[in-house]
C-alpha cells in the first residue's frame, strides 16, 4: 500500500478516532539534524507513521522522534516574539492506525544578537542642562529572541563620567551626570551597549554623538594681544585708524555678539578726539587733528554682551605734535620686512633687525632708548647709530607679536620728543610634534564582533599653528583595523578570532601638516576576549582500536582524547563518554583513555560500534562526536565440538566387499573460535583391535577411509579413539571421539553398549601436517645428511693423520742438528 492512499484511509480513521488531548514535544533550535525530541512508544504501540515529515521523522520500530534538520525559532515563527513558537503534525500508531494529534515546541536560544537601526544617533543638549536632566533615546535595538534572551539591557562604554543610561522598561534615556560646557568640549562621542539576557550574552554598540548647544553663560574678554597703547602722528585726518580693539565672547551666534563703548570717565577732550565703533572695537580720529604739544589720552574702553556686566580695558594714545626743529628716526631694516613690519622666524638665535639713525635737528638734541616692556629686545650704540635685535630667541607659541617702541629723548632724559613703534611679526614654524594625550592604550573587544563596530578613539595636539598644527592620523600595523585619519576613531573593520590571534598591538601616528612634518605616536594595545565558539575537536574523526578478547577488567584500550582551541572554562573539557548504553568500555578521563570495565567475548560479539561525545566547559555548552569501531581479536578460549558422531556409542556396519581406498564416514567438527584457533585437525591415537587397523583418517578433513582390503581376522567391530584438536597457539585445545565401525556381512544396524577403556598418560603432541608428495624428498635428505657426516669424519682423519706425520718430521730434524753441533765443538778442542 502506498503511503499516499495510508493517508487517505487515515484521515478517514480520524473521522471516528479522536484524542481530546495532542502530545507536547519540546526542540531546541539551532541543533543539528538527528537529534531525539521524545518517543511515541512511551503511550502508544507500533508501527508508527508521521502524515508529514516536515522538520522531524519517527523511527517506524521505537517511535523515537527525530529532527530532519536545524530549526530556526525565528524564521519559522517571525511574529511570534513573546509566546511559544510551535508547529503541529500527526502521527499514525499501532496496527489499529490510531491518529494522534503532536505539537512540537521550538524553544528559543540566544543566537540574536541586539541590532541597532543606525550606525550613529544624534542628540543634542544645551549646555545649562543640570545634573540628573534625563533625555529620551528614541533608537534603541531589537533583539528577535524570546524570553530572557530578548530582554535587553544598556550601557556606557567609557563615558567619561558626563552621561550614565537609565533604563526604565522600555523607557531609555540619558541622564546628564557631569556640567557641561560647550566652550571647553563642544562633541562627546559615546558608545552606547545593548546585552540581551542570555546565559552567554550577546551584544552590539552604537555610536552615540552628543552635541553640546550653546547658550550664553559666557562673558566677553579683551585678548591678550589687544592694544594698550596707539601713537598718533601729527597732522591726523578724521577717520584714521588708532588703534583695532580685540575682544571675543566664547559663545556662539548672537550669543557671541558684543557692543564695545567709552567709559564716561574719559576727558571731553578724549571724547571730541576719537570715535569708537561699538560693533568693531575700532577706535579713529573724530576730527582732523593738528597738536602743537604731545599729547597723551587715557581711553577706557567698556566691552558688553546681554546678561553680562561690562568688561573695560584702557588704551593710552600718544599724540605727536607738529615739530619739525624735533629729531627724528631713520629705520633701515635688516631683517625681512613687509609693509614696515618685521617678520622674524621663531627660534632663531639672537638676530639683528634693523639699524637705527637718529637725525638730530640744529636746534634739538637727542637719545634713543627702548620702552621698559620691549622685551625679549635690545638696543646697542654702533658708531652713531643704533641696532635693533633680539636678545633671545622668539617662540610663536608664547607669542605671535611684539610691539617695540622706541622713545625719543633729550640727552638728559628730561624731555620726550616722540614715540616710534615697530611692530615685529613672529612666523611659525614646524618645531612641535604631535602629541597624544596617553602614549599607551589598551582596549578589550570580544571576539566575533560585527565589522565596522566602534573600538576607541585617540586624540592627539599639536602646538604650532594653522597647517603646522593639523593633525592626522595612520596605523602602521593596522590589519582588521582602520583609523578615520580626521577624528582618530579606531574601528574593527573583520570579525575578530581569539583563536587565530588573542593580541593586536597597533602602532598609531599623528602626523602634522609641516614640510617637513613632524610625527608622534602611541601603541594601542587590543585584546580579544573569549567566547566559546569551538566545539571540543577529537584528533580522529574516527577512532580504531583492536583488543584481546580476554582482555582484563579496567586494562587500557587506548588513548581517546580531545582539545578545544578557546581559553578557560570554555576551552576547558568537561565530561569525555560514551553515548551507547550498556557496553563494557569506559572513558578515563583523568588519563586520557579508553579501558574495558567488563568482559568481552569475540564469539557473540565480534566488534563494538560506539559514539563518543566531548563537552566543553562554556556556556553555553559546545560539544562534539566522533565515531568509535573496537575490534575483539580473537584468543583460542573454544575447544572444538564434534557434531558427528553424535555419541561415543554411534556405530556404523561395514560391508567386506568394500573396496580399499573408499571413505567410510567423516567425522564433523567446528570450533567457534576463529583463524588458527579454529583451523581443526584429526588423528587416531588408538584403536580396538590395536594392530593392524585397516582405517585411517585425514587430519584435515575428517575423512575415515579403509587403506587395504578387508580379510577375515578385520570381520568384526572396529573402536578408532580420535582426537580432534585445533590450531591454537602455543597451546592447542582438543576433544576426542570414538568411532566405532562394525566389518560385517549383513548390513544390519550395530549397537554399542560400552566403549573400551582407554586412559593414556597424556595426550599425543599434535602430528604435524604432511604433505605425501614430500615424503620422498624426506628420505633424500636423511641419505645426503648421513653422507655429508662421513665425509666430515674422513676429513677429520685426514688433517689429524697429516699434522701428526708432519711433527714427527720436525723432531728428527732438530735431532740431527744437535747431534752435527757437538762433532764440530769436539773438532775445534782438538786442534
């Protein structure tokens, strides 16, 4: 029957066969495919069919119910972000094709991080806003987990103690903690952190940018560098400039604004002479003006802003008359100069700038001499003349501008003729390098980040001025890091891995716009935290082990171990077992091994097929599996069995006429062990008549066959006593059977009441296998042994026989020599 037409019989089953109640069954999402969910057999008998097999599958046999493949909770109910997420089917049980209605839970895990809409969030906030003024964060993420997995919590990442977050429900504001003052930091770049609730939480930032908006709570300043004093030559035309006040308010639009006028204290005089523009600060000639008599005008002068009390400053203006019998000072310059004006480069050493001549009139003498606030300047006497120089070097930094004014005197100091100012301009140059405000930071990121997340922002200064005092920042080392070169904003541009790198040292520079320019730089120290994202891994996939089946209880196997790439709890292995149930090996973990915990037996199991299973310390916690094949070798623990005969009182009747060479009977043996151990062999080692048995057997195949011609002393009843032995190593096993073979005319059947007592004192060693086509051979070889060990003697006989004739020799001739000797001494006495 076809399942399709099962259906259609089912769902007419159903019409009449209903539950009042549906099975509830619980998945995880995420998991891999193959993982069990419950059992229908826990109520119900097989066989067992599901209707549809979307997502899990039923074991036809045990009802077990597995996943068909990994569930995503998410996708499989997007709308369902607070309740239950489920899916139903049908399953069809028992011969009597009872329909039971299932319905299988997807339970939620955390595997949604937050996720922020915008990249940045703008607010703005006035610069009044007191302490504890809370404003409301419209952006705020979303998690598409369930449960505790979807409740999220915020923070501040280094906030720098101006802002914290308060979190009210769904209610997220940030609360002002700290004064702020747009004046001194207009921006304040902060990270803002969304965490979920889960066992192992995950996480994702957002760029918060607060803008500081200006309100007036600052007052207008004269600069530092704003006039005190002004000379006005003589002849003066209405509308000449005195002298240009400066004076700034650090707010900004009408908030800056600034209204600039005299004090009523100054003369009437002061008053008719000079007249201030209130919105310029510029202070001109009210009329033409024409003295016959310095002159000298103290100037207050009031700055004002809305809600601010006025702040004055006073300028003194000296007014030369008309004196033409006056002497007077020649300026050559010798420094570089532009419209009157010195410019000198600053740090140069001490530096001549100009020469000064004096042309004294017939009628009026005079002394040149410097102003007592003319510092860092000096005035020498030089053959008539005078020269003007520094007497340090200058420092742009310190100050940009000097005014140096030269007063004209008579020779006893008495009288002043005049005043001369010479304005000197110090240029800047690139002598400052950048400077970072840490010259070591250090920052924690954990890994798997999203690209593009925020990591830290550095800052450096530079003490020159315009292009000198840009500053822009690189990384020399950057890798999976980049650096927005205006703002200095570090981000993480590639998911990091602990595993492939657990420190990032980041060498970042700042460079200045001089040519050529100057640099400083910082390290940045980047470590990548943890998470627990490697599953436990096995050397082997698949792990091969072969043992004795007599193998003793808690002897080691082998070595089964397993590693895992991340650090601390989450690297470290937890638990190493076995899955499969009632087995007779165990996981040693304190050793790393495998063992035997019971016995094994190759006969009823000749392999074990295992699956063990590695779990990590993490949360949350990763596993892994590999497969596990245990060979069982086999030991010679089985003797063999005869299967026929049946019995030692079987008998068989031999007819005489039968022919020599003809097989009477086999006997039947197994052993249940296996290779060598169950290679049988056969031997008679006794039969009854003892001599001259007309049977043999082959020792390999049993086979009882009659080797000559029955006579008449063979009439009657043959015992043949058999030993059955196996192949065993060192120490075979064996049996023995008595066969028991009636020579008789008439084929009648025999019977056997007793078999003959036969008790050796031990049982013969094995015969060893002969093969009869060597047989001949064997005899060759006894007779070439034999030939060879007569040889040997003869050559023995030989060498001794020469050796001792050969020394006889040698004892002759020594005689003969000695006897010749004592002739010729005796010869030598007579003469």
């Amino acid at each position: 029957m076809k399942w399709t037409t099962l259906q259609w019989v089912l769902l007419l089953a159903s019409a009449w066969q209903t539950h009042s109640r549906a099975l509830r069954f619980t998945a995880v999402e995420e998991q891999e495919a193959g993982v069990k969910i419950g059992s229908l057999s826990t109520n119900y008998s097989p066989p067992y069919r599901l209707l549809e097999e979307t997502y899990i599958r039923v074991d036809e046999s045990t009802g077990d119910l597995f996943t068909t493949e990994r569930i995503d909770r998410e996708t499989l109910c997007p709308s369902h972000q607070d309740g239950d997420c489920t899916f139903s089917n049908t399953a069809v049980v028992s011969l009597n094709f009872e329909v039971v209605p299932m319905i299988i839970i997807v339970d939620d895990i955390n595997d949604n991080a937050p996720i922020f809409e915008r990249n940045e969030i703008p607010l703005h906030i006035p610069e009044d806003a007191s302490n504890g003024t809370a404003f409301p964060l419209d952006d705020q993420a979303q998690d598409k987990d369930t449960g505790d997995n979807g409740v999220i919590r915020y923070y501040l990442e280094d906030p720098g103690g101006f802002f914290s977050i308060r979190q009210d429900g769904h209610e997220l504001e940030l609360v002002v903690q700290r004064e702020l003052d747009r004046e001194t930091q207009e921006n304040h770049l902060l990270v803002l952190v969304a965490v979920d609730g889960g066992t192992v939480p995950l996480s994702s930032t957002v760029n918060l940018n607060v803008t500081v908006t200006d309100v007036d709570d600052n007052c207008p300043e004269f600069d530092a560098d704003s006039p005190i004093t002004a000379i006005v030559p003589a002849l003066g035309v209405k509308g000449t400039a005195v002298v240009q006040l400066k004076a700034t308010d650090k707010d900004l639009g009408l908030n800056a604004q600034i209204a600039f006028s005299f004090s009523r204290l100054i003369s009437d005089r002061a008053k008719a002479l000079f007249h201030l523009d209130g919105h310029t600060g510029l202070i001109s000639l009210a009329v033409d003006m024409q003295v016959d008599s310095p002159e000298e005008h103290a100037l207050k002068v009031f700055a004002n802003s809305p809600l601010c009390p006025p702040v004055q400053t006073q300028v003194t203006v000296y007014m030369q008359p008309v004196m033409s019998q006056e002497p007077t000072v020649k300026i050559k310059f010798v420094a570089e100069h532009k419209n009157q004006v010195i410019v000198l480069r600053e740090n140069e050493p001490p530096t001549v700038l100009a020469l000064l001549e004096l042309e004294d009139t017939s009628t009026a003498k005079g002394t040149l001499s410097l102003d007592k606030d003319s510092m860092p300047f000096s005035l020498k006497p030089q053959a008539g003349s005078y020269l003007l120089s520094t007497s340090e070097p200058l420092d742009f930094e310190m100050r940009g501008e000097y005014e140096v004014t030269l007063i004209i005197s008579d020779p006893h100091g008495t009288r002043l003729h005049r005043r001369e100012v010479i304005k000197v301009l110090v240029e800047d140059v690139n002598d400052n390098a950048p400077k970072f405000e840490q010259t070591r930071y250090e920052k924690d990121i954990k890994e798997n980040n999203e690209p593009g997340v925020f990591l830290l922002r550095v800052q450096a200064s530079d003490a020159d001025s315009q292009q000198f005092g840009k500053v822009r920042y690189r990384l020399t080392n950057g890798g999976p890091f980049r650096i927005d070169e205006e703002s200095g904003v570090i981000s993480v541009v590639e998911t990091l891995d602990r595993e492939q790198q657990e420190t990032y040292v980041l060498t970042v520079v700042a460079r200045d716009g001089g040519d050529p320019s100057q640099e400083g730089a910082a390290i940045v120290s980047v470590n990548i935290l943890d998470l627990n994202d490697n599953p436990p891994a096995f050397p082997t996939p698949h792990f091969y082990f072969f043992v004795s089946e007599n193998i003793p209880q808690l002897s080691q196997v082998g070595k089964v171990t397993a590693s895992d790439s991340d650090e601390g709890e989450n690297g470290r292995i937890v638990d190493v077992r076995i899955l499969n149930d009632s087995v007779p090996f165990a996981i040693d973990m304190a050793q790393g091994s495998l063992r035997s915990i019971a016995e094994v037996d190759r006969e009823k199991q000749d392999r074990y097929e295992l699956l063990v299973v590695a779990v990590d310390g993490g949360s949350p916690v990763l596993s892994a599996a590999a497969k596990m094949t245990i060979f069982i070798e086999d030991v010679n623990d089985n003797q063999p069995q005869v299967i026929r005969p049946s019995s030692n009182l079987s008998c068989l009747t031999i007819s005489p006429a039968t022919q020599a060479g003809s097989m009477i009977t086999k006997i039947y043996a197994i052993d249940e062990d296996s290779g060598m151990n169950s290679d049988i062999t056969y031997q008679i080692i006794a039969s009854k008549p003892a001599l001259h048995s007309p049977f043999e057997i082959d020792q390999h195949s049993g086979n009882i066959t009659l080797v000559q011609h029955l006579r008449g002393e063979d009439y009657g009843m043959h015992h043949l006593f058999i030993v059955v032995r196996d192949g065993g190593k060192p120490d075979p096993l064996q049996t023995t059977v008595w066969v028991n073979l009636q020579v008789n005319e008439t084929l009648e059947t025999c019977h056997v009441n007793a078999v003959p007592e036969y008790t050796p004192p031990r049982l013969p060693p094995p015969m060893p296998v002969i093969d009869r086509r060597c047989e001949s051979n064997a005899w060759l070889v006894l007779y070439c042994g034999l030939c060879l060990m007569v040889i040997s003697v003869c050559v023995l006989l030989a060498v001794v026989v020469v050796f001792m004739k050969h020394r006889t020799i040698k004892r002759k001739v020594e005689q003969k020599n000695v006897w010749e000797t004592g002739n010729l001494c005796e010869l030598k006495h007579l003469n």
